[in-house]
C-alpha cells in the first residue's frame, strides 16, 4: 500500500548537546530546535528534558527522534500567524460572497512540500491546549475562537495536492491539542502507527475540536494507535482514496467518519470524492456515535466503497449515525431542498456492543427524490442497550440489504 521511506541520513544532532537547548520548560528553545532542524537531517530530543517552542517549520529528507517533550509556547497573545493556513470569522454554511478569512494560528510543528520525513520516539508533543479552549466561547471576533485556534501537528496544507509525501510518524504521544491534533491534508504516503493522541478533558465540552487525526490524501495508513479526546477520533475527508484505519481505541469523542465537507463550509460547493476506505478493528468506548459518514445537503461531494468491519462499542451514544444533514443529533439541520452529496457501497459488518440513545439513523434525504445513499450492505451488526429507552433506528431514503443484524435497520430495497 506504501511505499518505503528511506532516509540518507547525514549529520545527526542532539538538540541540547550540539545546539545548546535547555530542555527546562522555562527557557524558550525556539532558535535552538529550528537551527538544528536547519542544518541537520536527523534531530534528535533526548528523554527527560522539556522544549519550551513556538512554532516550528519542518523541512524534507529529515528524521526526528522525539523522546523528550515539545511543549507549546504557553503566551496566547504572542502566537504568531500562519503564512499558509487560512480560517473562517463566519459560521457553518456562510455564502462564499460573505466568508470573512483571518490567518489561522500556526501549528506548533508544521511542514508543506515536504518528502521523505520520519517522526518517532517515546516523546511526546504538548500542546497546552486546556489554555486555548476557553476562548471557545469568546465570540467577540466571530468564530475566530472556535476556528483559528493552532494545530498541534499540521503537514501538508487544504489544496487537493499539498506536495507532502512519504511521511512515517510513530511511538509519540500528542497531549492536549488546542484544536486538531494530527492535521495531514493533500498528502500521499502516510503510514501513522502506534501514536497516543490524549487529552485532559474527555468529550467536547471539555476538550472542543481536538480532532485525532484528521486527513486526507492517497495511500495512507493509520494504525495500532489510541485516541481520547474531545471530537472526531478519525476524520478522513474527500478528496481521498486508498485509505486504511485499523486497530484503533477510539474514547470520548466521536467515532471515526467520513466527512463530505468543502473547505470553509461553503454551501453548493464540492468536496471531491472519498473512495476505497477501509475502518477495521476499531474500539469504541463512550463515544457520541460508531459508524458514521457526515455532510450537509448543500455540500457536494461523494463516498464511495467504504467499509466499517469488526468494531467493538461500550456505551456508545448512537451506534450507526449516516446522516447528510449535519454532525449533530439525528434531527439536527434540516435545511430543506434537495441532498447534493452522495454515499454509494457502504460496507457495515462485524459490529457488535452497547448504545445508550440510539440504535442509530441512516438520514440521507427528505424527499422521494433523494436517494443519495444507494448499495448500503449491513451484516450481523447486533447492538444492545445499555441505558433504558434506547431509541430504534431511523431511516431517510437509505437503500440497501441488511442481513443477520438485530435490531433490524430500516434499509429500503
């Protein structure tokens, strides 16, 4: 599926020995860390020290050994800016005539055009996000809080092909994010394994919008990793293609999903096609849904042979949540009009556990006209109740066959 990584290495350095970083927590170690990412191609972190950085730029044909701590610059005020990244001052489905756009916060490590890279170790990259989320709700500048908050690890950039690839990243720990964790869009060639995404709140209310990893591009591989956080443990979005997630704990947040969502959320615009996706040996504990695709009806875009096998749930909140009317609750953002995106040879199978609220909906249209989701196979899905009064599943023009599952989905033929 991916093509090996192989790095030349030359020079190898020691961020404290050969560059003079403290490691204290309390001396800044910017120029310190960018000076050895300048001049050499492997860098290495040694166990016990903390980095006290602000953002760092990654460069090509580089291997990082992270085994001590990168820790985000803990000043709000003097973050500094993205040259790349742009963020939107103005709600979900704003015209695009009416977008307002600020530069987004940079990432504490970040990279674009980038190839050949490996990050691993025991390490870990701390990003202080409980400062940052509080400002959630300061809506004094629009949805800039909510946004614009700075990324942990962010590499390639939202174009279909950033020029990120041939990327590893192993064995670290990402803690605490202010917004989303691991950030890949546009590349080609990931493989993530063994990663640890944490947080210190669990669920949204206390950890908003700290996505696991949240990706897109070609042949890309996530795997053998742990997420607990406060939103998406996974969100793959279209463009995409030749992507597999497997062997993942995923708790608090949500499951993992793919998204049909435009840059920026602007409305009667198309997210491209997500395709050949594969969700296997997922865990999920507490989390808000399992199995679950999102858009809005006047999103454009396509999904297209997805698979979600062999998922174990303990006390999920809505088992199945297939719904092209938002990403909240199963009634949530009826816009009216017709559904734009469309979601054909959905695969659900082997997936088995406990739900609180709902066995699950496949909302994908309002009227007889929309049959966005056609060829949906379920086979010996068999979800249990875990609290009383589990609500049964609910279907909008859902198409598809379902076979040996209780309770029995409301598929249409």
């Amino acid at each position: 599926m991916l093509t090996s990584i192989a790095l030349a290495l030359g020079r190898v350095c020691d961020v404290v020995r050969d560059f003079g970083a403290a490691g204290d927590n309390h001396t800044e170690d910017t120029a310190a860390v960018a000076a050895a990412i300048a001049q050499c191609d492997s860098v290495q972190f040694p166990a016990g020290y903390k980095f006290l950085l602000r953002p760092i730029r990654l460069r090509s044909h580089q291997q990082l050994i992270i085994d001590g701590t990168l820790v985000a610059w803990p000043y709000l005020t003097s973050w500094p800016n993205s040259t790349q990244l742009q963020c939107t001052l103005t709600p979900y489905l704003t015209p695009a005539a009416k977008l307002k756009l600020a530069p987004q916060l940079e990432s504490l490590l970040w990279g674009a055009n980038l190839t050949n890279v490996s990050i691993r170790g025991s390490g870990t990259l701390d990003g202080q996000g409980w400062r940052w989320w509080p400002k959630i709700n300061d809506t004094s500048h629009g949805a800039y809080w909510h946004t614009c908050r700075p990324h942990l690890l962010y590499l390639g950039h939202h174009h279909a092909d950033s020029g990120v690839t041939d990327l590893t990243v192993s064995g670290i720990t990402l803690k605490d994010s202010p917004f989303w964790t691991f950030t890949a869009k546009g590349v080609k060639n990931v493989h993530i394994r063994g990663v640890t995404v944490t947080t210190t709140g669990c669920g949204y209310a206390e950890s908003p919008n700290t996505d696991g990893f949240n990706v897109g591009g070609d042949n890309i591989l996530i795997e053998d990793s742990t997420v607990r956080n406060g939103d998406d443990c996974v969100a793959l979005s279209a463009p995409s293609r030749n992507v597999t997630v497997r062997n993942l704990t995923c708790s608090c947040g949500n499951g993992p999903t793919v998204s049909i969502w435009p840059r920026f959320s602007i409305p009667n615009t198309s997210a491209g096609v997500a395709r050949d996706v594969t969700f296997d040996q997922i865990t999920l504990v507490r989390t808000s849904n399992a199995v679950s695709l999102k858009s809005y009806p006047s999103f454009l875009g396509q999904a297209t042979n997805v698979s979600y096998t062999n998922m174990r749930l303990e006390e999920v909140e809505i088992g199945i949540a297939v719904n092209f009317f938002g990403q909240g609750a199963e009634d949530a953002a009826r816009a009216g009009g017709p559904v734009s995106a469309s979601a054909s040879s959905l695969r659900i199978e082997n997936v088995s556990g406990t739900v609180r609220q709902a066995y699950g909906h496949l909302n994908c249209g309002e009227t007889a006209a929309d049959e966005p989701c056609t060829g949906l196979r379920m086979h010996n899905v068999t979800l249990k109740p875990a609290a009383a009064a589990v609500k049964p599943y609910t279907c909008m023009n859902a198409h598809g066959v379902a076979t040996s599952c209780q309770p029995e989905p409301c598929l249409k033929p």
